[in-house]
C-alpha cells in the first residue's frame, strides 16, 4: 500500500506505532484488554451497515434500537435518551431547537460550547450572560451559583431557559439541583450541556447526573468518557417534558443528524452502556485507585499542583495539573521523552 498517496492514513499509523499513553478523547483510548471492545474491533466493517431489514432506523426506531435506547434511559436515568451519531454538537442543537422559539432570551455562560453559540445564532435567540466566577488561585472559570442565576434573573426577567455547562471542561460541577428548583418555580427551562459527564450515571463515587439534579434536557458526549467511538453521544429528556417538547427535540435530531447513522458508532454506545451496568462500579473503583495515587505522586513534585479536591461536585477522574513550565512546551516534552500525550493545554497569566 502506497503511504505516499494517503497521508492522514500514513499519520494515524505513525502515531499508532509511537504506542503513546493517551490522555485524550475518544474514551475507549484505543485499548485492547476489555473482551467486548475486541468483539466490536473484529467486526467493524461487518457492522458497518444501513437501515435494511433486522437493524431497525435510528430515526424512527421500532425494533432492536428502539429496546436499546429503553434500556439506555434506565441506566441514564431519563424519561426518554437517544442516540446521537453527530456527536454532543448536533445534540446541543436539537435541545435548543426543540425547546426555544426565534426572538427568546436565553442565560448562559460565556465559556458555553461553541454548538451552543451557534445554535443561539442559528435559532435567532437573544443570549443573556451570567458573570462569570473565576477560581482566583488558578485562574480557571467556576460553574455559576445558584446566587449568580437569582442575579441574572432579577436583571433578565423574559428569560425563557438557562443553558450551562456541567461539568465543564476542568471537572467542576454546578449546583444543578437548587437551580433547577429555583428555575421551574419559575417555569423556566434548565439545558445542560454534559458532554463531558457521560460516566457519572455509572458509579455513585462519581457526581450526580443533571437528569438526577433536575434538568428538562441534557446531552452527554458518551465519546469523551465512555469507551465509545468518536461522535457517539446521547440527549436525555426529563419527564418534566410533554411529549409535545420531546417529539419536537426528536424531531430536529432528525434534521440535524445525517440521514446515514453509523450503526458501528451506535453498537458502541449500547456496547458501553451494558459494559458499564455489568463492570462499570469495578472498574471505576481500579480507576480512582490509580488517579488518587498519580495526584499523591504528582503533588509530591516541587512546584507542581493538581486541580480540584474530590467532593460531591468534582470530577475525580479529572486530571488538571499546574507546572511552572509553560504548557504547550511541557505538553510537547511529555510526548517527546515520555509517550504521554494530552489532550490540551492552557497558559494563564
């Protein structure tokens, strides 16, 4: 096979053959030890399949994937959960969509995904921002307070939903539940972006999902935490919805995912789904196991701190890790000299 003429192929073996440590998306890390991950690698192009008879249509599901997504909801802890094959993105555009009419006032932080700005552009909306709280020692955002949203609303009285991040980027965990409250007293919507806390509906170690603490609408990246191939995520709806409002968020996932799902993408969902009802408490305990002793190795290092303390609303499979050194440079040498790639980094002042 001539590596010349395909290029993105030639990198994506190299990088393969570099055998690198991956602290990065996609969840499944490319890892070879779990026996259902193995099964799904064998027949990847056996699987990847179109809507004929026997492997039912994501769209309109009537047979084996619309029993998958019951069973996703239970485990989700929805009234109702669907896949999604365009990733959190699409996700965040069909809540929205579904939920909010052209000319609305929506609350929401700065620091929201950029699918959920361009919804607001997309959908006509008139976005209302929360000040923003900063960590002062770390310089990183903080997820509003229930303070933050009265403050908002008493500027904003016509908002008709709150969107936020949770957990965001960093592990950190809004007070969903009492902002929930305050929102629905208010009849309110309260949206969440969850893109990265598919896994807390899988060990009761890990910080409440937003469908527990109360939120009308969440989406979950299940790629970016889950082992689950790229652009697997999951829109969970409340039963605080009508059907009304859920058959309209079903709708504009049609419009807004490609008429063409990928079934491999869909079989490793629900393959994570059953992996994590059967294992998921074992092998998160392995895996706090490990984290807890890297941070305690870590911190044991002259001028290097790690990020957030473990409570009921951080991320403790989060690792953020403050050096001296600058970040790109220090992201750079840990590749270089030790195999290890990261999935980003940040320089603050």
């Amino acid at each position: 096979m001539d590596m010349e003429k395909r290029p993105l192929i030639k990198a994506l073996e190299a990088y393969t053959k570099e055998d690198t440590l991956r602290f990065h998306m996609p969840g499944h890390r490319n890892r070879k030890r779990i026996p259902s991950l193995e099964f799904l690698r064998e027949h990847l192009f056996d699987f990847d399949v179109t809507e004929i008879d026997g492997t039912d249509n994501l769209h309109y599901p009537e047979e084996s994937i619309k029993s998958s997504q019951m069973m996703l909801a239970k485990a989700m802890g929805s009234k109702e959960s669907c896949y999604c094959v365009n990733g959190s993105t699409a996700a965040n555009y069909a809540m929205i969509f579904g939920l909010l009419k052209p000319g609305d006032e929506v609350l929401l932080e700065r620091s929201c995904h950029q699918s959920v700005f361009q919804a607001l552009g997309l959908r006509g909306l008139k976005p209302r921002f929360i000040k923003p709280q900063l960590d002062e020692e770390w310089a990183l955002p903080l997820p509003p307070a229930l303070t933050d949203i009265k403050e908002a609303y008493e500027k904003y009285p016509f908002l008709k939903a709150v969107i936020l991040t949770s957990p965001n980027y960093y592990g950190k965990v809004a007070p969903l539940e009492e902002i929930s409250r305050f929102l629905k007293m208010r009849g309110l919507y309260l949206i969440v972006d969850e893109a990265h806390g598919a896994h807390f509906a899988f060990s009761d170690k890990l910080p409440p999902t937003a469908m527990s603490m109360g939120a009308h609408v969440s989406t979950v990246s299940f790629h970016k935490t889950l082992p689950v191939l790229t652009q697997g995520a999951v829109v969970n709806l409340s039963p605080d919805l009508q059907e009304s409002e859920r058959s309209r968020i079903r709708h504009y996932l049609r419009v807004f995912q490609t008429s063409s799902p990928s079934y491999t993408i869909l079989a490793s969902m629900e393959n994570a789904r059953a992996l994590m009802e059967e294992e998921g408490e074992a092998l998160y305990d392995e895996l706090f196991r490990e984290a807890g002793l890297l941070r305690e190795k870590l911190t044991c290092i002259p001028q290097v701190d790690v990020y957030g303390k473990e409570d009921a609303f951080t991320d403790a499979t989060r690792l953020v890790i403050k050096t001296p050194l600058p970040g790109e440079f220090l992201m750079g040498e840990l590749r270089k000299k030790h195999r290890i790639q990261a999935e980003m980094s940040l320089e603050v002042s």
